[in-house]
C-alpha cells in the first residue's frame, strides 16, 4: 500500500491518492470494497467520496 499522498485541489475539495498493490486480485478488490463501505457508512464521513480504478497490469 503507497500513500495516501496528496493530490492538487480540485474545486476546492482536498484530493488524496492511494495505490494498493498484489499478486492476488481477488483479494485486493474485496479489501478495497470492504473498506470503501466501512468508510462509506460512517456518517461523520458522508462529503467524501471515493473512486475506485483498478488496473490489471
């Protein structure tokens, strides 16, 4: 895992990046999607929002 490390703002919302890395797929996505919803459901957290690009090189 690299990051999370700051990217330029945009629209005036703070932008951060974090680059997950594995030889195991499967297994990053579903850690990826566990921990988007776990963030996702705390309400204290509702302005953020995520995406998701997953790149199979």
């Amino acid at each position: 895992m690299l990051g999370p490390a700051p990217l330029f703002r945009l629209k005036g919302r703070h932008r951060a990046q974090v680059v997950l890395k594995s030889t195991d797929r499967e297994a990053a996505i579903t850690a990826v999607r566990l921990s988007v919803e776990r963030i996702a459901s705390d309400r204290s957290r509702r302005a953020v929002s995520f995406s998701v690009d997953v790149d199979p090189q």
